[in-house]
C-alpha cells in the first residue's frame, strides 16, 4: 500500500519507520529538514511539499500538533489533493469538535475518515506497541485496521467519529491524575520510613496498584525502567500531558461532567510547566512534592 505519513515528530517518526518495516511504501512530509532526514535513513520516500506527497496514495496518515493545526492542513491540502478513494487517518490528539467536523468534511470530500488516537508514548511508537483508540464508520474502520495494526498492539473501534479522541482524552485525565496519586503515595510512604522498593513490592500487588506505578514508575529505581531513571528525560512530555487535560475538562465543560479530580490534575501540571517544567515527562511532577 502507497501511504503519505504528515507528520515526524517524537511519534510520528517512529510510526512512519513501522508502516515501512510492515513492508508499505510511505511518502513522508514534515517541515523539520532533520525530521525527513531520518525518515529517508529509515526507508520513507521524503517531500518537501505538503501536496506532492499525496500524489497517488491509498491512504493518507496524520500526526499533528493540535485541533487547528489538523483542521487547516486538511482543508488546505488533503482535501484537495488526495485522491477520492484514500482513506484517511487521523492520529492526532485534538479536540473532539475539530474531529468531528474535519471527518464531516472529508466524507463531503469523498473521503472515509478515522481518527486514531494513540496511547504507549515514543518508546511504544518506536517498538510498534501502540494501542489506537478509533473513531469512524464500520467501513472506515474495517479499511484503517490493517494500517493501524503494523504500528500497533491494539486498534480499538470506539464508535463513530470523534469517538476515538473522546477515549483518549478520558484515558489521559484518569493517567494525569493517577500518577499524581501515585507520586504522593510513594513520598508519603518515604516520610513514614518505608524503604521505596518495599512499599511497591506491596502495593504493585495489592488494591493500590496501577499503571502509572507498575509501567511506569515516578521513582528513580524502583520497578520497570522508566523516565525516572533517565533525570525524567524523554516519555511523555509534561507540556504533552498538560495539552490532553486541557482538552478534558473542555470537553467536561461542555458535556456538563464533574471532574474534581481532573481539575485538580490540570491545575498541578499547569503550574509546573509554568515553572519551566514542560519539557520533563510527566511522572517528574514528584519532584513538586515534599
């Protein structure tokens, strides 16, 4: 299959690579001369215009910023330039609306779209372990599946457009607000003289566990590696994090939903990427703890 990939940041970069190595022809645009630079060391076909790349292809796979960012690009390019029959997948993160209107708008196109939101971080996009949560018609998703998969563990149909980037902004309100639990279990348990690594020998296989202390622990040392033992270096930016749940308590305004708890979150991630955090992964909010 001819894909175009638009898109080569920390995920995209790695996702394109996977549509490759699953043995796709991909065509890849991204304004970052570096960015294409490692796309072409990884076997893309590189463009440095955004409509050439889309010359001819069966689908057409996206990887942006945000909302504004994805509804432009496609009114601007995708839409007038891919051909009728490709389908046209979304992996962005944005807000359910601009998903939404931007698939309204593909199908008047002639277009089937998905949006496909992705859960594992660069590592997992890197490695192909990807979950995508999926938003589209049982058409649209029956043609996306196969795309997904070679760059995924799990493509989950979550309902129709739009759909996908509600369960994403969910699933990342509850990993907000869970590691932030999790950080002060673990600094609670220090100032009661608990030696760390015994307090997640318990609590890993008790009622307290979860993925945020099992997968991916805040603790330098303390369970699977992770951003904690890399000076919270690379995994998911806390700029990254404070985005998605910005984007669910929008979306709880709007749906008249209680989220003290997301509230919460969202004010703690904002204050520590104002404090010139943003670039840390996210689980480095311990270090905001005493």
């Amino acid at each position: 299959m001819k894909i175009a990939f638009i898109g080569l940041g920390n995920m995209g970069g790695g996702m394109a690579a996977n549509l490759v190595r699953a043995g796709h022809q991909v065509n890849a645009f991204d304004l970052s001369e570096t960015a294409l630079a490692t796309a072409a060391e990884n076997g893309c076909t590189v463009f440095t215009d955004a409509q050439s790349v889309m010359a001819g292809v069966d689908a057409v796979v996206s990887m942006l910023p945000n909302g504004g960012i994805v509804d432009a690009f496609y009114h601007d390019n995708v839409f007038r330039v891919a051909p009728p029959e490709a389908i046209l997948l979304d992996c962005s993160t944005i807000d359910v609306g601009t998903a939404k209107s931007v698939a309204k708008y593909a199908a008047i196109a002639g277009h089937e779209m998905v949006d496909a939101p992705v859960s594992g971080g660069i590592a997992a996009a890197n490695a192909g372990t990807l979950t995508f949560m999926v938003g589209g018609s049982d058409s649209a998703f029956a043609r996306a599946e196969p795309i997904l998969a070679a760059m995924g563990k799990a493509v989950i149909h979550a309902g129709e457009s739009g759909a996908g980037q509600a369960a994403k902004i969910c699933n990342n309100m509850l990993l907000g607000a869970s590691m932030v639990a999790t950080c002060e279990a673990f600094k609670l348990a220090e100032k009661l003289g608990l030696d760390l690594q015994t307090f997640y020998d318990i609590s890993s296989k008790a009622s307290g566990q979860n993925w945020s202390m099992t997968s991916y622990c805040p603790v330098p040392g303390v369970g699977p590696a992770s951003p904690a033992d890399n000076d919270y270096q690379g995994g998911f930016a806390t700029a990254l994090m404070l985005k998605d749940l910005k984007l669910a308590m929008e979306a709880a305004a709007l749906a008249g939903a209680e989220t003290p708890m997301g509230e919460r979150a969202t004010e703690l991630y904002q204050a520590f990427a104002d404090a010139g955090q943003g670039a840390l992964d996210f689980s480095a909010i311990i270090e905001t703890l005493d």
